[in-house]
C-alpha cells in the first residue's frame, strides 16, 4: 500500500491500524535544535481522543506516546523523529459481523478489491484512528511554526442545520475548548450539543463544518502551478476520514459576486502591504500574501449507524449489516484538532521550502 507519505521537506510517514499493537509516525526533516514541549503535544492528542465526552465515540484510549528517537535532552536533533501510540480499548469483536460483508459507505468493499485482503477490525488502515498519528505530527510543526509568529486555530461552525453565522476572520478562537463541540459561540454551542444528542438517540449520525484560520504566515508560502498553497492545503484536508468539501477564501460564494465588488485592494500602512479586503482567503496565485488565510472544511455523517442496514457479502450475495460497536454520531469536534494539524504540516514544508534557516 503506497501513500503513506506526505511533505517534502517536512515529511511524514504514519503507520498502524485501529485494532492493532499501536499507530504511529516517523517525522524526517525536522529542523535541529528546536526544543519540544511534551505536555502539548500531549495536550493536542488528548484533544482528538476518543471517549472525551459524550458527543463523542464511547472508545477509551489516552492515546499517551512515546518519542522513541530524534530528540535528546528535549531538543530535536534532526534525525528522524519516531512517535508511538499504543491501542489499549481494542473489542475487535464487534467487527466479527462484518469479516465477509461490505459496510455502506465505507472503506471495506474498496479495499477488499484492490488488494484482495483487508483488516475488518475497525477498517484498519481505513481508521479515523490513524490520524491521531497526524495529530502527533501536526504538534511538533505547531511548535515549529509558534518559533516563526504563525499561529492555526479552527473550530466548529456548522452541525447538521445548525450554523454559526460569523465571519470567521473576526471568530474568538479562545472560546473553542470552552466547550464539548469545539464551537467559539457558547449559545450556538448548546444548540450543537442538543441536535447531536438527538441525533444519537435516533441511531443516526450528522456531519459539520470545520473553519480554520491561519495568521501571520509570511508572503511567498507556496508555489505556482501544481504546488500552490490551496490545492496542497484542499489536498491535506481531503485527505482526512470522512472529509466531503474544502473551500477557502470567498469559497464558493464567490460566484454571486462581481469582480470589482471581490477585488482585494492593495494599500500600503505605514510601509506595510495589505489589501482593503480578504476574499483571496490570504492566498494568491497559489502563494501566500501575507493576509490571513482561512478555509472551510466540510464532514460527511459518520458512515456507521445503528440502523440495520441492506448490503452484500464478499461474494455478492444480499445481506444485513447490523448497527454495532463505539462510534462518533458526529466526527467535527474531534475532528478540530485533526485539521489544525494539517494545516501545520503544510505550511512547515511550504516554509522550510522557502528558507532553511536556522531556528
């Protein structure tokens, strides 16, 4: 299986399924000397665990890690640097109903026939689980990119029909953790939480919107052509379980507007270039302007419902798929922190790209 891999400079490779030993990531190309802050890199993980309330799935893991190499006396050497996370609440049991049937909507069918043999447990490779390795990668480039002035904060803004109506370059990113769903507005929150619980209590599951912000980049992050900025940020994104939609900027609401009304207006203050307005989402011609750069990210319903539901077995035969086991009835609030720390990783590669300079 290819793909496991992403960056250029600031590379990744994550590895693991969600039933197995343990999940985890190699990250190659980490600058050296750069100090590493163990409890927020716990922090962030703990973040994305499952079990943390109960809009969330009921699976218990701490999802504690251990670096295993490329940082001494807590500083990065720059070798590569190893982090694993041990699976403890494994019940593979309750995927023995789905060894020979095909989930809706799920990995399973994809799988069995492009490789001939797939890992039923949980999806295995498939698993939202293994992005709590890119959680882990994503801390390290956060703390890399806090020594540069960039800071990323996302929060939830949608669940099902329930919206957050704010422009989300003028969002308090400090209320996020304040609640269970990850939304910056306390009242729209509570309104989330409810629709959610309803939801649960029906069996069925509801998707979201994630909006992201990421501040103080400087201009010249990305390349023209086929590496500009927003497409490997959509890339990055798309790349996350359950994932249907990216925008950023005007998005596309842009198609209601005229161009003299969506135009950012250049204008020097006090010697420093800025524009009158951001509909360019802080990105230009695939490269960074220096404005702030914020997206949408939109989440599908979580696949598994505990519904019964009709589908087939490996051999094409009619069959029932029955709802069971510990899942997300809404994946957004975990899914915050999954989405900052892509973002972290591309813009460290699209910086250490720009320069290698010394921390």
């Amino acid at each position: 299986m290819a793909g496991n891999t992403y960056g250029q400079i600031f590379k990744i490779t994550s590895f693991g399924e969600s039933h197995g030993m343990g999940i985890g990531v190699v990250i190659d190309g980490c600058p050296a000397g750069l100090p590493i802050d163990l409890e927020f890199i716990q922090s962030e993980l703990s973040r994305r665990k499952p079990g943390q309330s109960r809009v969330t799935t009921q699976r218990k893991e701490e999802d504690t890690y251990v670096i295993q190499s490329g940082v001494f006396e807590g500083v990065t050497t720059g070798t590569p640097i190893s982090i694993y996370i041990k699976n403890k609440d494994q019940k593979s049991k309750d995927y023995s109903h789905i060894a020979e049937s095909f989930r809706p909507s799920h990995a399973d069918m994809t799988y069995q026939e492009k490789y001939g043999h797939r890992d039923y447990r949980g999806g295995g490779r498939s698993s939202a689980r293994e992005t709590a390795a890119r959680v882990a990668a994503g801390a390290i480039a956060k703390i890399f990119l806090k020594k540069k002035g960039i800071s990323i904060h996302a929060g939830v803004t949608q669940v099902g029909p329930i919206k957050l109506e704010q422009d989300i370059q003028t969002i308090d990113w400090s209320n996020v953790e304040k609640n269970i769903v990850r939304c910056p507005n306390s009242k729209v929150a509570e309104q989330m939480e409810e629709y959610i619980m309803s939801v649960r209590k029906e069996g069925d599951t509801v998707g979201g919107l994630i909006g992201c912000i990421i501040n103080d980049c400087p201009i010249g992050l990305g390349e023209p052509v086929f590496d500009k900025l927003h497409a490997e940020l959509a890339k990055a994104m798309m790349s996350i379980n359950a994932v249907k939609g990216f925008e950023y900027g005007s998005g596309f609401n842009a198609i209601n507007m005229k161009g003299s009304d969506h135009n950012d207006l250049w204008k020097n203050i006090d010697g420093k270039k800025t524009t009158a307005s951001n509909f360019s989402g802080g990105i230009q011609g695939g490269i960074s302007n220096g404005m702030p750069i914020y997206f949408n990210v939109a989440f599908k319903p979580v696949a598994t419902i505990m519904k019964d539901q009709d589908s087939i077995t490996n051999i094409g035969e009619k069959t029932t798929v029955v709802g069971k086991g510990r899942h997300d009835p809404c994946v957004v609030p975990r899914a915050v922190p999954i989405v900052e720390a892509m973002a972290a990783l591309v813009i460290a590669d699209f910086y250490l790209r720009l320069q290698t300079d010394k921390l």
